[in-house]
C-alpha cells in the first residue's frame, strides 16, 4: 500500500536498501533527516524549545538541509552559518524554506573554516540568547533518530552477524545504527571511514594532496564520537573515495557522494576477508554536488582492483592513499604515538 506522508521530510528519509554484488547499499537522498528530525521532536517532546523558536547549528550542507526540513516540518525558524561548499542551488531551498542562511569567509583550512562558523555561532548566540544551538557535534540527541534505521537493517538481515561501513562524521549515524541493533543482541561489527587530515581517530598529523572528503572527518574534536564502539577504521584519499564513487555508479547505478564511495571500497574490502557477515555499507547522500568536483573526472578513476589499504598496527604508520587499521573498541582517538598489540589482523 502507498503510504501518503504529512510532510517531505518524512519521504525523503527513508533509504533504499540496494544489492550490490554480496554487498547492501543503505541509498539515502539525505540521511541526516533522521538526525534532524529525530533531534527536533526529542527537543520539542521535553519542552527545551516550543513552536516558533530559533534553532541554529553550523554545516557544510547535508545538515543545513536537514535541519531546514525538520523546522519546517514543526514550524521552528531555522539559522545556518554555513561553509563555502553550501553552493547556490542549496542556500536558495534554505532560504525558500525559510532558513537564515550565513557563509563563513572561504577558506582552504578545514580547521579554520570550521572554527570560524563555530566562532560566529557563539557571537549569535551572545545577541540572541533565546537561539537553540543545535550543536550536532556535540549533542548525542542527534543518535535518536537512528533507531528507525536500525530497524530497517535487522528487517533487512534478521538473523547471523553484519558488519556495518559508513563514513564517520559526528558519529552518529554509524555508531547510533550499531549501537541500537547491539542494544537487541545483534553481533554487529563496525567499521568507520575517515579522510586523511581528520583529528576524529587520530589522523591529524596526515595529509590527502586533494581535499578531505565533505561531511566526515574533522579538523577540530567532535564530543559525540563514541570511539568505543568501532572495530575497525579505514581512511581513504580523495583519490580513492573518488574512484570507488565513479565505479559504484558504473557498476549498480547508485549515484552518491564521496564518503558512499570510500565506505563501498573499505566494505569490498573487509568482505573479501569476513565473508560469513552481510556487509552493509552507508551511501549517505546523492552525488550532486560532487559532480564537478569528483564525477567529471571518471576518466582518472583507478581500477578497484589495483588499489588495496596499507594494514597498520599504529596511527604512525597512516600513509595515503588508503590504510586500515583494527580499533578494537578503544575509547579514545588521542593515541597518535600509542602502539596498537595485536591490531593488524590476519589479512
């Protein structure tokens, strides 16, 4: 039966679960509506803000739209400091939405770029206290929304063990979703992917030559990562990430972004070596706004096969364009010097 929805938001988050190969692809226009949506209503359910109030927050542009949509959805204004990457076609649907829209001075420092929204936030704030901050870096309310998705993947893979790839940004889509099916005594393995450059697991002292990957990693410490929840991590190139996007599209279809094509690699990869798991992998948003970016450069896509991660056994041994690593639930990512016992697995 067709189902009639109240509002867009609740449409456009649901994913579509799609077989590549052995692989499950989690397809989403936009997964951080489940973030948002779920954030929002927990906020509005404990009485911390009432219809009509101003919830503020910054992004490089997937949760800009999100948050549009889930203030529009429950009739709350809506401000965004965004970075130089909310390009035209999205800040002129935030702004038909409703949402103050605000860019930070373009910057080539993801650090700078980051901490200069994070400042502005607070110079708002100061002139208008009555502002939510949404702080979706910070505040695990953002897990809530996850547990429909966890849902859907014990639906989709009712029994045995899954091994659950996604890129890590806040951590709250990939920790919340194993974190929720663990809750139900799921034996779920996860694996996160991170861009080089990013201090969320340690790898700030790297460099990718191209770019860091939009919407995971960061430059600047995110208080709702739960580090102890991953099993594995992977850190991929652009390069790479852009490689495995092109061929994903070339082989199933499925258009998505740079963090679905590193988290397509890094699962290739771990199936070829724990093949008695279902693979899930998370393609997180479409590949729109990597187009000119990434997917008018198929031409220079490597071939999947040539490439393969450097396994280390410590964050000294990170190397681009792609290494991986066993994090055996370890709490804590400032571990750059630390040695790693028995981290580098059979394969």
């Amino acid at each position: 039966m067709t189902r009639l929805h109240a509002h867009l938001a609740e449409a456009i988050k649901d994913p579509d679960p799609i077989r590549v190969d052995d692989l499950i692809c989690l397809r989403f226009e936009t997964m951080k509506v489940y973030s948002a949506l779920g954030a929002v209503r927990h906020l509005l359910d404990t009485g911390r803000v009432r219809p009509g109030d101003t919830l503020i927050d910054s992004s490089s542009g997937i949760y800009a739209h999100a948050l549009a949509l889930a203030c529009h959805r429950y009739g709350m204004k809506c401000h965004i400091v965004g970075s130089t990457t909310v390009d035209r076609t999205l800040k002129i649907q935030l702004e038909i939405l409703g949402a103050t829209v605000e860019q930070v001075p373009s910057s080539n420092n993801l650090q700078l770029d980051q901490n200069l929204r994070v400042r502005r936030i607070g110079e708002i704030l100061r002139d208008n206290p009555t502002y939510h901050w949404m702080q979706q870096y910070h505040d695990d309310i953002h897990y809530l929304g996850y547990r429909a998705v966890a849902d859907l993947v014990g639906e989709l893979v009712p029994a045995g063990p899954v091994c659950l790839v996604g890129g890590v940004g806040t951590g709250a889509s990939t920790g919340a979703i194993a974190a929720y099916l663990r809750e139900h005594g799921r034996d779920v393995s996860l694996v996160g992917v991170q861009p080089f450059g990013s201090v969320t697991f340690g790898a700030g002292h790297t460099q990718d030559p191209e770019m860091i990957i939009a919407g995971i990693g960061s430059s600047i410490e995110f208080r709702n990562v739960r580090h102890e929840l991953y099993d594995r991590m992977h850190w991929v190139s652009f390069e790479y990430a852009m490689s495995a996007a092109v061929d994903l599209l070339r082989t199933s279809g499925i258009f998505a972004g740079l963090s679905a094509g590193a988290a397509y690699l890094s699962a290739l990869w771990e199936h070829s070596y724990d093949r008695g798991r279902q693979h899930v992998f998370l393609a997180a948003d479409t590949g729109t706004r990597y187009v000119e970016s990434a997917f008018a450069r198929h031409a220079e896509a490597r071939p999947m096969a040539s490439m393969r991660p450097r396994e280390i056994g410590s964050l000294d041994e990170l190397a681009v364009p792609w290494s991986a690593m066993s994090w055996d639930r370890r709490e804590s990512a400032r571990v750059r010097y630390e040695e790693f016992p028995s981290a580098t697995p059979s394969h």
